[in-house]
C-alpha cells in the first residue's frame, strides 16, 4: 500500500485508486447481503400475504353458506394466532346460529321447519320394509286461552313441561 503525503494536513492518506478498489472489495458483498435480504424479506411477506387471502376467503365461504342456510360447513382451525382465534369465534357463533335457527327459544325442541327436515331424512333413510318408525305432530288447539287468561309466562311454563315430558318418553334415537 503506497501512500501520499498532502501538503495541506501533512498526514499521509491513501491514493484515489486504493480508495476505488477498498470500495469495490466493500460494496459488492454489501449489495448481495442485501438483494439477498430484500428477497428473503420478499418471501416472508409473499407467504403471509398468501396465507392472509386464503384465510379470508375460507371466511368468505363460510359466511355465504351460512347465508345459504348451512351451519353443517365450519372453519378449519389450524393455527393459535389470531386466526385461529377468528375461526374457533366463528365456529361458535354457527353453532349458536344454528341452534337458534333449528330449536324453539321457549321449548328448547326442534321448531316445525326442523320436525319437518327431520321426519322427512328419517323417512328417506328407513328401510320401508323392515324399518319401524312412527311421526308424531302435536298442536295444541287453542293454546293462546292459556296465554289470554293465566298470561304467556305460564303459558311459556306450560309449554316447557310439556317438551321435557316429550322428551323424557322417547328414545334417545328419536327427535322431538
């Protein structure tokens, strides 16, 4: 290494083309460190960004169906981040929305639309040779007298006895 004395400082500095070629040696590896970090970096995001659009997407489906009226369809829950938390949240809000939309909020028992589903998959699945079953519809005449007279929280009292004793003299493969 040859260095030149400035008359200006009197200190002895290197010449312009060691500058340029310490320059070289330096910036190369500095410039591939980088490009290599901004690609690495460029992966990280592109996965995440991947798994983000997915993720909502299953969302999206999700909530078209419930729309649709399938509470059957839920979430994968695959993580413990905040989408895992997203999809145990939205699992839990089809399942109340499906017993909400399936069961009576007085009696707790399937509603008519449900009976109906119901009664018609067990028509469908029983062999109608060998198979035994009964359907069973009741309806009480002139129910509202009871709400008119004694007021609709007897009434909805009166209704609830009624479905537990239903549902304690049925077997246990039956619906009410």
């Amino acid at each position: 290494t040859s260095f030149t004395m400035t008359a200006v400082t009197g200190r002895f500095l290197p010449n312009r083309k060691e500058i340029d070629d310490n320059i070289a040696v330096v910036t190369l590896p500095l410039v591939i460190t980088i490009a290599v970090a901004c690609i690495a970096i460029s992966i990280i995001l592109i996965t995440y960004i991947i798994r983000f659009v997915h993720k909502i997407n299953s969302v999206k489906k999700n909530t078209v169906g419930i729309a649709e009226g399938n509470y059957d369809d839920k979430m994968k829950v695959d993580s413990d981040d905040e989408f895992g938390e997203l999809a145990v949240a939205f699992n839990n809000t089809i399942d109340f929305l499906k017993r909400t939309a399936e069961h009576d909020s007085v009696t707790n028992i399937y509603n008519i639309t449900t009976f109906y589903i119901k009664a018609q998959e067990l028509i469908k699945n029983n062999d109608p040779v060998s198979g035994r079953y009964a359907i069973i519809r009741l309806d009480i005449d002139h129910f509202r007298v009871v709400n008119d007279i004694y007021s609709w929280q007897v009434g909805d009292n009166v209704l609830r006895h009624i479905a537990k004793a239903l549902e304690h003299n049925i077997n246990e493969d039956s619906i009410c």
